[in-house]
C-alpha cells in the first residue's frame, strides 16, 4: 500500500453563485428549442455543433450526437443521452465515445448525475473504459468514480461542525492497482478554502506483492509529481474563479450561450 498527501489553498466559490450557475445551466437547456433534429438557443439562434438525433427533447431516452466538422452530419461515434430530467428530484446524463482505432478499439462511457437542481445536494461522475480486442486489452481498460456530498462540502467549508466524512471521494480500478481518493475541504483563515487531497493506492493480482517495491524505488518521484499537479491546478483554478464568481446570472447565460456557438 502507497499513501499521499497533501494541501492546497483555493479561492471560494459561493454557495449561492454556484447554485444559481446550475439553475442557470438548466434554463437554457429547458428554453433552447428543437424542431426537428436541429436546436435553437432561446434568442433563436441556431446551435450548429449538436442535433437530437432520437427521442424528445430534454425527456429521459433523447439522445444528441455532435455535428462532424468535415461533412456537416451526426457523428456516430459520440453521444449523450438524457437519463433523467428532474429538477426537483435528478438530472443525469451519459456520454459514449466510441474509438474505432483498427488497432485499438475502444469505448469509453461517463454518467454524471447531480441530485436536485432547485437545490444542489449531490453529484456523482462514473467512467468505465472497454478496450475491445487486442493482446494485454484487460490492462489498458479500468473504471473511475467520484462521489461529491455538496452539503457536506458546504459544511466543511464553514465555521460550524464538520461533516463525519470527507465531501467529496472517488475511486481508480485497474486490473493492477485500486486508487482511493478523499477531499476534504476547510476554511482558512482568510476566507479561502485550504483543501486536502489523500490518495491511498493498492496493489490487485499479479501487481499487489510488486507495489511495496515500486514504492520504495518510485514513490518519492510519483509524491512529487502529484503534488506539483495539484499545485498547478490550484494557480489554475486561483487564477480564473475569483472573475467567474463576479458575474451575475445573466452574464453567465449570455457567454455560456455565445460560447455554445462556438467561435
């Protein structure tokens, strides 16, 4: 077993802001309009990289695919598909790609699910990855979760009692290794979120005697590494959210959909 930790510090996000930006995502789904195949923003504009190729619009089973740049029609390799629509009780979504490399194929499929848009409580992101066909295939495949307890995360991120467990959590199966990842927030001193990321990693089959070597000889490098990853995320996301969290609703709708036209 191979353990990780370590801390960063982040610009706050409201929880008000953020709750308005999710209602804000689904107004402008709800308000874009489909006739036919083709989409249209609310000011009628036509949304040229998506069509609803099967099913209603928005209602559970319809499904979007891509418009190709080359030739103008539906890529056939790539989907998201409408599990729910409910913004009292869950809105989820599954995208599929699909790459039909001769060499190696492959598909990759991703739900995201978030419970309640009227008033956040959770989200939850799962990946799965089947490479079909080819020598050592089970070893270049593997499955990822994340779990994200939004009131949880609210809590830890105030000055009243912290949540029994960590916020927001996920985890890494491969056939060799199992990552388990916790996040736990907490308020600094100066109003910023200082936030802890653990990874703790295990070996599986034929891997789980070699990891106890592998960390030894590798783990130092692989900690550093982690770390300045988590670093340059952090310089990343201090950078640019103190600006996105000062726009209003309006301004948010207005480039989102100026930024779904594409440029």
């Amino acid at each position: 077993m191979a353990r990780f930790q370590h801390t960063v510090t982040l610009a706050p996000v409201p929880r008000r802001w953020f709750e308005s930006c999710v209602a804000t995502l689904h107004d402008l789904a709800e308000d874009t309009d489909a006739e036919g195949a083709r989409l249209r923003l609310p000011d009628g504009r036509p949304l040229p990289g998506l069509v609803l190729a099967q099913g209603r619009h928005l209602r559970p089973g319809a499904r979007y695919r891509p418009v190709n740049e080359k030739d103008g029609e539906p890529d056939a390799d790539q989907c998201v598909t409408v599990l729910a629509w409910d913004r009292r009780r869950e809105t989820a979504l599954e995208v599929v790609t699909v790459d039909d490399d001769p060499d190696r194929p492959a598909r990759l499929d991703c739900a995201l699910a978030l419970t309640s848009a009227e008033r956040p409580r959770g989200a939850r992101l799962s990946a799965t990855l089947r490479p079909s066909g080819g020598k050592g295939a089970k070893y270049l495949g593997g499955t990822a979760r994340a779990d994200l307890d939004l009131g949880g995360w609210w809590q830890a991120t105030g000055h009243g009692r912290r949540p029994s467990r960590a916020p927001l959590s996920g985890t890494l199966t491969h056939a060799l290794a199992r990552v388990t990842v916790t996040v736990v927030p907490r308020p600094a001193p100066d109003g910023r979120w200082q936030v802890t990321v653990k990874a703790r990693v295990t070996g599986r089959s034929v891997a789980r005697p070699l990891l106890p070597l592998a960390a030894a000889v590798l783990g130092g490098r692989a900690r550093r590494a982690c770390a300045e990853a988590l670093d340059r995320a952090a310089a990343t996301w201090n950078a640019q959210v103190p600006e996105l969290v000062r726009k209003d609703r309006e301004r948010l709708r207005a480039e989102l959909a100026d930024a779904l036209l594409g440029p």
